[in-house]
C-alpha cells in the first residue's frame, strides 16, 4: 500500500468528482448494470464465467480492516486484522443462497493449555498485526509486521504458533526470528515451497536483512551507480541502501535461513507457477514519476542469487544493467500487495496457469500468463477482476477451488469476497502439467545454480562455458556461480580471458569480489575488448563492467585512464539513449575533456524511447480508478517531463570542468524551464536538488546570475514545491469528517471568514487547474460560480463526504470493457461510425484517446461514484469553513458571507 498523498491532491479530486458521474447508455451496444442484491457486487467487473460473493465486511462488525489471510488443515480460513487480533472462519459451501454464505467466526485466543479465556484475555491481542499467514506443518506461521507496544507488545519477526494439547486452539507462541522493520515496507508475507519442505518468505526494503545462515546472492552488494545520487526530497528511504526487499528461504523450524533474491522496492507476496518456479510482484515509487529512473510495478522471476537493482531514489538500477535482471513484465503504476497461483483453483486451464497479481490503488486483478522464454519467461496479462474503490490486500484458493481476497488496509473499509466458475468451460482443481518448452533451459540454470550453494572444484570450469550464453538468466547465474568459488581458483582465468563476452562477465564478478590490489590488471584486460565488434546488448555490459571497476576499485591511473577516455570517448555520442546514458555518466565522472560539450548537445536533442518500458496498463487508462493516486498521473501525463535530457542534466551536475560561459548559461537556463514540467510528488525536489548540485561547481563571481537564471525564484524555500504567490497551503490537522460532525460548524460559524484563505487554498490545491470560478480558472470540470445559489451547505458536504448517496447527471463517466478482458474508463467526447473517443486526463482535456468499436464489447455505466470519500480528511475546523465559504461565495469578495459579523451585544 502506498505512501499517503498530499491534502493538495486530495481537495483536487473532491472538485474534479463532479465531473466523475454517470449516465445511461442508448448505443446498442450499451447494457445497463445488472443489480444485484448487494452494491459491494455490483461494483465488480468480473472475468466471463465468473461468480463473485461477498461474504463479510469485518470493519462493518467492529472487526478491524483484514490484510492477510490462510486455511488451516480443516478448511477454516484464519485472517489478521492488520492493526488487531487473528480471526478464525468456518466458510459456507458455494451456494446461490446469499442468506447462507455469511461465515461463522471466532476470535483467536492464544492460551496455555487449561488456562480459561478470561474477558481480558479474549479482549487482548495475544497474536495478530500479521501480513503474512500460513498454516503448514501442523502450525500456524504468522508474519508480524509492528513495533512493539502497549497495545501488543510483540514486535516484528516470524512466529509459530501451535496446538500442543490437541484442543483445536493454540497454545504456544515461537519466535523463529525477530525482524528490524515495520509499516507498509516491513515484513510481510510467507507461503509454502511446491515439495512441501520448506518456506519462502519476503520482506521490504525497510526492513534489515536479518543474519542468514547462507546467501545465494553472494553479501558482496554496494550502490553501485555513478550516476549522481540525489535522495527523495520527501524524505522517503533516505537511509536506506541494498540489499533491498528480499525473499529468503527457511526450514520448517526457522533454524535454517537462506537469503534467496533481493533488489526489490518493496514486494510483498510470492507465488510459484505449475513449473515450480518462484515469482514476484514489486512496487513502484510513485513520487518518481516522470524521473528518468521511475520503474513501474513489475512481475519479477525469483531465480537463485538474482538481484533486482532497487537503489534509493535516483541510483535505483536500471533493468539492463548486467548485473541486474529485467522484470517478465512490467504492469505499470499501482500498488502491488497480493500474488497467488491458480495452480489449484476450479477454474479453466488458462486462468489455472495464471498468476493473479493485486494491485490495491486501482483496485484491479491481473490474471498473469507467464510464457517461457529461454531459462525465464515472459508473459501475458489480462484484467481478471477489477473494482473502484476496491482495495486489495490478499488473496488464495480455497479447498473449494474458489479464489477467496479481502480489501481494506490502513483502516479502510474492509470485506471478504468469494470468486468461482459458473462459465462452460471446463474447469478443474487440479494443477496444470509443467511446460514442457523452455524446461532443458530451466534444467540448465538449475544444474548451474546449484553451485550458488556449494563451493567445488569443477565450479569453474562448468560455470565459465555459459558466461557468455545467449540467455541473459543462464549468463546470470554462471557468474554468479563463479562468485561463490574461491577468488584464486579463477582471477587469473579472468584476467587470461580472450572471449569477449566471457570477459566482460568474468570483469563484472572480478569488479564485485577481488581487492583494489587487481585494479590495473582488470582496466588492462577491459582495454583489451573491441568495443566496435560486440553487439548493442554486449556493449551495454561492457559500459556497466567499466562503471563497476570504477565505483568498486576506483578510476584508472596515469595513462590508463587518458587510454579509457580516448577509447570511450570515440564512440560517444552512440545511437542509443540507452548507450549514451552510461557512456555519459562514465566520461563526466572521469573528466573527460570533451563530455560536457558532447553531452550538451545530446541534452539540447534529446528525445525519449519508450522502447522496452511498455506497461500493461497505460497510465491514462488509470486516472479514474482512483482519483486520490489518479491526479498525480493526470498532472504529469499533462506536460510529461524529458527523462533523457533530465538523465543528462543530472550527470552533468557533477561536472568540474568543460564548461564554457554560453554551455554554462544554457546549462542553468534549462532548470527554469524544467520546473514547468508535472511530474511525481517529489519532482520539483529533484529537479531544484539537482540544481543546486551544479551551482556547488560555479565561480563565486557567477553563483547569483545563474542561480536566478536557473529558476531559484520559481521553488518554495524548502525547495520540493514551487513557490505559489499568496498562496496558503493546508495546514490540518485535519479528522475522520462526518457530515453530522461538519455540518453543525460550518452552519453554525458565527465568525468572519477569511476570503484570502479560501481562494488560495482553492488556487494552491490546483483546483482552478479545472474549475472556473467568477471568471477564473479552468473548464475541464463544471463552472463552481453559481454553486451556492444552487446547492446548501449540507448538499456540499454530503457530496463530498458521501460521494456515493447521490450521483449527478450532469456529466458522463463510462467504462469500456474490451473484447481483451480489460477495461478503460473515461468520458466520452464524441462518438464515429468506428471509434469511442474519450477524454481520461481532467487535465489535459484535449488529449483524446480513440478506442475501436470492435475493441469493445460493451459500455456500462459504473454502479459507484469513482471519488472517494473522505476528501476533506485532511482540513482542520478552520480551513474547513474558508473553503465552503469561498464555494459558497462562487468566488466573490463582496458576497454577503465575508461580511462582518455583528452580535446583538454591540448593537
């Protein structure tokens, strides 16, 4: 779940929401919304074929918000609260009687044997604040994600519980290991391994990496980047560096623990396909967006030793690093919390060949098709089950072959739903067959892997013949096979190597593991490789095996590193972004006489390649899902900031020398500009960090001038917004508002109301970014003027608490569903004889998506609003009042409500 958003953005949806609404359709392809008993249904796009059931709104009964869930050996289901108590469940049979399905529940009580549950002990958590659940081994394994407290004094790590007097309760309580780490990036979930002899297990990046008793990934990691690095100006994991989020793998008894993979943002669960290979669902860093290092959530294959790359903010790894492994897909933007094999559900082959993936921002289920590829996969994604709002927190199939999730999370509202076949094909609980292409490469990254646990003396020798295969994940584990080895037992075969390719891997593993004393041998023998004869991928790797000498044994000496400038430098500029991207970061870093003139002209052209960074989800397709996440994209995808000439004009602020006084100025000229551009919560801090990193290397004489060319007036003084003039930002605290809590102040407000406040809060929250007001501001949305003449205090807050009590007319928001499964929401514009054309980005209004009649299957309308509620959450009592005054008002200064007010007393 992700990081909390700005108020900014929230007051921003809550005006944008009346644009959001809903209208019949009249096309014939159009179908009105089938109802059914229960709006917590309706609200569901369902794959074909398929039935959903609501079963249970714990929140609804006082039972918390459930973010975790298992069935025991009895077919009970057992959840966790996520800030509260264990919950066991006897779940109905799948019956059409909706009266029937409600489960029965019981609080757990984790007691000694013959010890009575007191009422203080049953209201007590004895066990709970679990992200991670799994019954196996006679036990039940729960994953505490919190730091220790009053309220439950057990702190994060890993727990066994157990029944040992055979009552059907729990009785004792086993820490197999504490964990440093809590919140929404600390532990989290835990599953079965395919034998049933072991345990996998996954954690996020702020979470420490706990003492293993062995490491597949040999513990040699470092930041490894010499793009400069500028950490979030949010704040966000600051401190924190590699390994990252990693998964590990234990024994039964927790006494065994292996470190598997790591480099993740922030995965949060595991799933294994019908091969028994291990997959992955990780995070993106939504503040980034629009940064040239942003990477969108991604599928990635668990493979031994492998590495992800997530470094803090801007040294975050790119994929093609060849000491980095690329994801199987990527989604796009999102939150990732659930992943779970269909291996054994009642469904149709495909989707029990799936892997579902939840994302909780958006609210959508992507059933993943992964597709082996050489030694990996690659893979394809449909939507399976989406909703709005629908918060997805976990997920697995029941004895029954149903899938069984729960939404909530961070206290939201929270449910329990059942989803199973009713369609016409066959469907069966068995597991699918293995595939059968692609398993003698598997078989071959396996027989290499195993030497990631093991040192042998015929390691090398075996390992060395695939260090330059053609598939990248057999490249991977053959050097990671050679770490592991004795360093004497292969630095001279490395440093002998004429292969190319076998080469540049032998340099990346030398780089990783020997001691500086090997420096000027490894520059010589990087020397030696004709750069011209590799091909692009192979060059790419030799760029990084050069960047990994450099951050790990320092740069060359003497005339060695005029020998590296002068062969790099005469490939430079390359004909990739990708190429000169490294080739940029490498010559600056090395003072290369000609890098800043070379790279200004790269910067001042430069245009970006999206080639290789598709999603599964466009980013405007999500906007409307959710309108708390969705503004940010919508804000950025309206002026979409240069990733490349950004990646150059970050590299060159560490530049010392080449400048000369017209590159200076354009240099400097360019920051002003940049700040014009959208992008992620922690843009315009980036961007002034960067700023400031260049203006370190100016004259004394010439920091003013280019300190005001570059835009210093354009930033607030913290430097991570722009400066708004006037403008007040919310200040909160702000509460849980009800309307009967909001209604009676601002009705009963005997005071004067502060016009400027109201218009800035309006101005700075970027609300007349859509909203006309008295002849000012935007038109995407309705004209908010004449909105006190029409609608009561009461209307105002209801709408905006409660957006789902009365949805208006007066606009059109409709959902496309595609013959693909997916679907798109937006609203529609204009409508040919061929296509929908709609418009998703409140704004950006006149960018205009087509959609092919015949890529479509239906139109409905959505049975909810798509705001969401709450949207004044975050405004105290005070601000409350200013803003509906200034609604109230329509923006007029001499409105009767900004008058003073005079009491009976001063008469």
């Amino acid at each position: 779940m992700r990081s909390c958003t700005k108020v900014s953005r929230l007051i921003v949806a809550l005006l944008i929401s009346s644009l959001m609404v809903l209208v019949s359709c009249k096309n014939e392809k159009h179908e009105e919304q089938v109802r059914s008993s229960n709006p917590k249904i309706d609200k569901l796009k369902l794959a074909p074929g398929f039935t959903a059931q609501h079963l249970y709104s714990p929140s609804e009964d006082k039972k918390g918000s459930w973010v975790s869930m298992t069935f025991d050996d009895k077919g009970r289901m057992i959840v966790s609260d996520q800030y509260g108590s264990l919950y066991r469940l006897k779940i109905p049979a799948i019956s059409n009687d909706t009266a029937a399905v409600k489960p029965d529940i019981e609080k757990l009580t984790i007691r000694s044997s013959g010890t009575p549950a007191s009422d203080s002990l049953v209201k007590a958590v004895q066990m709970g604040y679990a992200q991670g659940l799994l019954y196996a081994f006679n036990s039940l394994y729960v994953m505490v994600n919190h730091r220790s407290d009053s309220a439950f004094q057990k702190g994060s790590g890993l727990y066994r519980l157990t029944d040992t007097d055979n009552d059907d309760q729990f009785d004792k309580i086993d820490l197999l290991k504490a964990m440093q780490g809590e919140g929404e990036h600390g532990p989290h979930s835990i599953i079965l391994a395919p034998d049933g002899k072991s345990l996998y297990l996954i954690a996020g990046n702020y979470t420490d990496l706990p003492e293993m008793n062995s490491y597949l990934l040999p513990k040699t990691w470092k930041e490894d980047n010499l793009f400069p690095k500028i950490v979030d100006p949010n704040g966000h994991a600051v401190d924190r560096t590699a390994p990252g989020s990693w998964v590990a793998r234990i024994n039964p008894e927790g006494t065994d623990w292996t470190l598997v993979s790591a480099g993740y943002r922030n995965a949060f669960d595991l799933a294994f396909n019908e091969d028994g290979e291990l997959f992955t669902y990780d995070s993106d860093m939504e503040w980034d967006f629009g940064m040239p290092w942003y990477q969108p959530t991604r599928i990635c294959h668990v493979t031994s030793g492998s590495e992800y790359g997530w470094r803090t903010a801007s040294i975050r790894w790119p994929p093609t690093f060849a000491d980095d492994l690329p994801a199987v897909i990527n989604i796009g933007q999102g939150s990732p919390t659930n992943l779970v094999s269909g291996r054994n559900a009642k469904f149709p082959e495909k989707y029990r060949k799936s892997i579902f993936a939840f994302d909780w921002s958006f609210g959508i289920i992507y059933a993943i098709q992964p597709v082996p590829n050489g030694a990996t996969y690659s893979a394809k994604a449909e939507e399976f089950i989406s909703g709005s709002p629908l918060p997805l927190t976990d997920g697995v199939i029941g004895p029954d072959g149903a899938l069984y999730f729960l939404t909530g999370g961070r206290r939201l509202e929270s449910d329990l739903y059942r989803v199973y076949y009713t369609g016409k094909d066959e469907a069966t609980p068995q597991a699918p067959a293995a595939n059968s292409a692609g398993a003698d490469a598997r078989k071959l990254r396996h027989d290499i892997e195993q030497y990631h646990s093991k040192q042998d003396t015929g390691a090398v020798s075996y390992a060395w013949n695939y260090l330059n295969n053609p598939d990248r994940f057999i490249r991977y584990a053959a050097r990671i096979a050679v770490e592991h080895q004795p360093l004497t037992s292969w630095q001279t075969k490395a440093l002998q190597e004429k292969d190319p390719v076998k080469l540049i891997y032998a340099s990346v593993a030398l780089a990783r593991t020997a001691t500086p004393a090997v420096k000027n041998d490894l520059y010589k023998a990087l020397l030696s490789i004709d750069y011209a004869a590799l091909t692009e991928e192979f060059k790419n790797d030799y760029l990084r095996a050069v960047e990994l000498a450099i951050t790990r044994m320092g740069k060359p000496d003497g005339a060695q590193k005029t020998d590296l400038i002068a062969k790099l430098d005469a490939h430079y500029p390359a004909p990739t972004n990708l190429l000169n991207r490294s080739f940029s970061k490498i010559l600056v870093y090395l003072d290369a006489p000609d890098a800043v003139s070379k790279t200004m002209a790269l910067m001042e052209k430069a245009v970006d390649d999206t080639t290789g960074t598709e999603t599964v989800s466009n980013s405007s397709d999500l906007i409307m899902r959710n309108l708390q996440y969705g503004m940010d994209i919508a804000s950025t995808l309206s002026k979409t900031p240069p990733a490349q000439q950004i990646y150059y004009a970050v590299v060159l602020s560490e530049a010392k020398t080449g400048w000369t006084a017209p590159a200076q100025e354009k240099y400097f000229k360019w920051f002003y500009g940049a700040f014009g551009y959208k992008g992620g919560n922690s843009y315009i801090g980036f961007i002034d960090k960067a700023r400031k990193m260049a203006l370190a290397h100016v004259s004394k004489a010439d920091f003013h001038a280019m300190d005001t060319l570059s835009g210093s007036a354009l930033v607030s003084p913290q430097g991570r917004l722009l400066a708004v003039a006037g403008a007040e930002r919310p200040k909160g605290p702000g509460r849980r508002w009800t309307v009967e809590e909001a209604l009676p102040i601002v009705e009963a407000d005997s005071g004067t109301r502060d016009y400027d406040r109201g218009r800035n809060l309006f101005t700075a929250t970027l609300c007349s970014s859509c909203h006309g007001m008295n002849g000012e501001g935007g038109a995407v949305g309705p004209d908010l003027t004449q909105l006190g003449t029409r609608f009561s205090a009461k209307d105002m807050l209801e709408a905006i608490i409660d957006p789902n009590k009365t949805i208006s007319d007066q606009y059109t928001a409709k959902v496309y569903t595609l013959t693909s499964g997916n679907t798109v929401m937006g609203r529609q514009m204009s409508e040919t004889d061929n296509d929908y054309v709609i418009s998703q980005n409140p704004f950006d209004p006149s960018a205009l998506k087509k959609i092919p009649k015949t890529d479509v299957s239906n139109v409905k309308n959505s049975p909810v609003s798509i705001m969401l509620p709450g949207m004044i959450n975050g405004l105290n009592p005070d601000e409350l009042k200013d803003l509906i005054a200034y609604l109230r008002a329509g923006g007029n200064k001499d409105n009767a409500i900004y008058k003073a007010k005079v009491t009976t007393a001063s008469k």
